[in-house]
C-alpha cells in the first residue's frame, strides 16, 4: 500500500483514491502525519501541475496542512472544468489570405 501511495497519480477520484490509501494504511497502525499527507498528496500530481505545485509551496507561510492542499486541488480543479466547458463546442478559424503581387 505505501508502494501504492507513493505512486499514485493524478486521475479521475484521485482523491478519493488517495484518501482510501491512508485510510488502509491507518487502519494497519500506520499514520502519516497532515504535513507529510499533504506534501505526498502534491508530488502525486501530474506535470502539467508543476506552477499550481509551487504555488501552493510557497503560500504555506507556516507547515502545510492536507485540508489546504486538498481545497486548492478541488478549487483549481472546479475552474478548469468551469473553462473547459464554457469553450466546449466552440470553433476557432483561421483564415488564410493570399495576395497576389
């Protein structure tokens, strides 16, 4: 399960999934402590997070707590979805002109 946890990448119910494995791990007498949740917690996403990563890094004037990490992940995670329907559908066209000379 910690080969799991370690593993793990950003997916669809990727939280859940991630909250599943420390639960499985607790109930086995292993607890991780909220910091160190929440640092695996971002080294699990994607590239493409890598800004968002640092970001959130750099914020945590104090130590990092998994409930902070994970409202940014569902916030961040809103707003793209929120972008990635409002342009559903739409087009965008490129027009080449040619002008003879």
């Amino acid at each position: 399960m910690i080969w799991r946890l370690y593993n793990l990448r950003m997916r669809t119910s990727h939280l859940n999934a991630y909250e599943n494995l420390i639960a499985q791990l607790s109930s086995q007498g292993m607890n991780i402590e909220e910091e160190l949740r929440a640092l695996i917690l971002m080294s699990s996403l994607p590239p493409s997070w890598e800004s968002f990563v640092t970001t959130i890094c750099i914020a945590s004037t104090t130590t990092m707590t998994y409930s902070s990490a994970t409202g940014a992940i569902l916030s961040k995670d809103a707003r793209r979805k929120s972008f990635d329907q409002s342009t559903y559908g739409e087009a965008y066209v490129v027009r080449t002109v040619v002008i003879d000379t």
